[in-house]
C-alpha cells in the first residue's frame, strides 16, 4: 500500500483543520476516546456541534485563538492507500511553517472561502506550490453551503484561480466545491451539487497517481553510512547504506561517485542481506563496487553517464525562516542530503514578491519569511541538480553553526 503525503493551505479562517477533521471522522479514522475528548471540550466551550478542528489544531494557543500556529501532522488510512496530512498556518507570519510541511508533499489542497474567492494569501500559497515545484495542486472551494451551494460564485473562483495557476505554470490542478462543516463531497458525493460532475475530495486523495512522480531517470545515490564490520567472517565486507532518491541501479552498472568524480562498477546490490539484480527509488539498499576506492558519507554515488552538476558557488532561493536577519558574509552550514559542508553568503541578488513574484531591489537584511535569491558559496564541491528538474537533490537546508537551528530552506537554481 503506498503513501500519499498532502498539506492543507488557506487563509485564516479557510477551514483546513476542519476539513481534516471532516476527512478523519467521515473515513471512521478517529479512536472512540479521542472523540470522546473532542466532544467534552466542545461541550466545555458551549458550542453544539462537535468542533472537528480541534483534532489538528494541538497546541492551547491554537486552541484558545481557534488558529492554526504549527504545522500539525496526521496519519489515516483507507483500504486503498496511507495518508500523511501537514495542516499548515495560514497566518502571512508562519509561512516558514508553510514551506517545511510543503516540502516532501506529493499533493497541496488550497483552501478558498467561496465568500472572498482568490485572495492574497491564496496567491502566496500558490506561489510557495509552484516554488516548491508540488505535483499536483487541488483547489477545494469550501463553505459552499454559505452562499448557496452556487454554482456561479463556484466557476467565477475557478476563473480566477486558473489566472494564477497558468502564471505560476501549476500543473495537475483539480477544482471540487466542498463544505467541511458539513461534509459535503469530503467523502462522499454531495447531492447539493447535482451541477458538480467530478469526484469527492478523498476519492481524489485514494486514487491520485504519485508513482509516476518518483524520478526513475536520473540515478542519484547519496550515501548515508559506510558498512565495514572487518570481522573474521566479513573482513572484506565494504558497503555504501542509503536510500535511492531517484533512478534505477543494476549490478554491472558504470557508476561515479562525486564530487571526487572516482569511477567504478557496481559489485552487488542489497536489500535486507539479499543480493538482488537491481534496485529503483525510494528504496533503501547497501550498494558494493567493484574497486576500493574512497568513499564517505554524503558522496553521492551517480549513473556515469548522467552526470549532476558539481560547484562551489551555488545560485539558491531561499525561503528565510530565522529569526536573526539573513546578510551577505554571514556562515552557515548547508545540507543537501547527507551531504554538510560550511558555506558563506556571498550575495543576495533581488527579493521575490510572492504576491506578485516581482523581484525587489537586494535587501541589506532579509527577514523572517522573506524569499530571496542568493549566491553561496561552499567550502567544498557539491553535487547537486536543478529543484524545478530534479527536487530531491535539487533542495537544502542552511543551518545556523552555533545553535544548529535550520534558518533556511533552500531550492537550487
């Protein structure tokens, strides 16, 4: 059974925890004493009935404001497939929390009050979507049961949002009217939308093809731990454990291993102590090459004859999420994979607009959520790929060196 991992994004007051909550109740994926809870504390702020949101929203001070402040994770499943939810803020200050839920996800649900259509923050998560180069994009028009179930307040959002999705080049974008409060075409068919011919939200979620999204063209292998157990019995046991981001390796293979740009041929290929013929992404394997040669920790190990880009002067975007101030010649370490290596900024060349992705004049000190393009600098060569061409090598964090707190995520030019 595979994995679909989707973040929810909307304005404040959007209704994202209460359209998971809706997904969870409706898919009979809440525990009876968690209902119970949930129950007890709706009834403890005099309310009627029950307030789904609070199954997502876990903080007390979300709880207290009715807001969402961080990134809440939820797991459910179906007969059909596992389901990871990220319900992001909507507040224009926790964008940062914005981009780390967003960005392993296969799928993103923007949030649209039917009441106020496309709205800034519409255009920010849209833009961060499009930045993060997210798969598949649904539009969920909710609280449809407020203005009528209309039709025409219905396909006028449309309109609009299919502006925006053309100018960001968003792809796979699917529209469904929805009411989360409801439940109308969460799980099932709504007949309050007899004009609506398409399907409800979680026969979407089950049925969505992310397969497809997993690259098997590029082979990228980084390695995460060096295996050498040099006992009597496994004295010339060396091999390379990591995960395959991307690509397919057989045995046999002509391989390189960056950035030291040695070549070899792969030896063997295994999976849980067996030896298998070949191995393709996202699985975890131990890979052993036919020569010994040197090789560590965050080398990655590629196809010889599809070659990533090695550098030490890297163009990045760079969603800022510290809050002490990004400046030119400031230190940081920078992450790609398994791949750390100490780097400084060298310049910062223009401030992305995620309203209207216009590029500002460079900014002396960038701030919290600021999004901007820069050129670092490492102290050794990292091998890496384009994020709009290849997003599991092409993105990287920046982490503070004496606090070790990520301030920075990454998306390589």
């Amino acid at each position: 059974m595979d994995i679909l991992r989707f973040i929810t994004a909307g304005s404040v007051d959007d209704g994202k925890s209460t359209l998971i909550g809706r997904l969870l109740y409706d898919s009979k994926s809440i525990m009876i004493d968690q209902l119970e809870a949930i129950e007890r504390q709706t009834k403890n702020r005099g309310e009627g009935d029950i307030d789904l949101a609070l199954l997502t929203d876990g903080l007390r001070a979300e709880r207290e404001q009715g807001i969402t402040i961080d990134v809440a994770y939820k797991y459910f499943s179906t007969p059909r497939r596992k389901f990871i939810i990220a319900d992001a803020p909507g507040h224009i200050q926790y964008t940062r929390n914005m981009v780390t839920g967003a960005s392993n996800a296969d799928l993103i649900i923007i949030l649209v009050d039917a009441r106020n259509g496309v709205i800034e923050q519409t255009r920010r998560h849209s833009i961060i979507a499009s930045l993060l180069n997210i798969p598949h994009v649904v539009v969920a028009i909710n609280k449809m049961d407020i203005v009528g179930y209309s039709q025409d307040t219905y396909n006028n959002i449309v309109i609009d949002f299919a502006k925006v999705a053309a100018s960001l080049g968003l792809k796979n974008v699917t529209y469904i009217p929805i009411s989360a409060l409801d439940g109308d075409n969460i799980v099932d068919r709504s007949e309050n939308f007899s004009w609506y011919e398409g399907e409800p939200l979680l026969h979407l979620l089950e049925n969505v093809e992310v397969a497809s999204d997993v690259d098997l063209t590029h082979a990228r292998f980084p390695v995460q731990y060096v295996i050498r157990p040099q006992t009597d019995v496994l004295h010339d046991y060396r091999g390379y454990a990591g995960k395959l981001i991307s690509g397919i390796y057989r045995k046999g293979d002509k391989v390189t291993v960056l950035p030291s740009g040695v070549q070899s041929k792969i030896k063997a290929i295994e999976i849980g102590g067996k030896e298998i013929e070949e191995a393709f992404a996202p699985q975890s394997i131990v890979l052993h090459l036919e020569d010994n040669i040197d090789v560590s920790r965050g080398d990655v190990i590629v196809a010889s004859n599809d070659l990533p880009k090695v550098a030490q002067e890297l163009d990045i975007l760079i969603c800022w999420m510290g809050n002490k101030p990004l400046a030119a010649g400031n230190r940081y370490l920078l992450q790609i994979n398994s791949r750390l290596v100490k780097s400084i900024v060298k310049e910062i060349h223009y401030k992305l607009n995620v309203n209207s992705l216009e590029q500002e004049p460079s900014p002396e000190l960038v701030s919290l959520n600021d999004i901007v393009k820069a050129t670092i600098k490492t102290a050794s060569p990292v091998a890496y790929d384009v994020y709009t061409d290849l997003r599991v090598n092409g993105g990287a964090i920046l982490i503070d060196e004496t606090s070790n707190v990520t301030v920075g995520a990454c998306m390589i030019q």
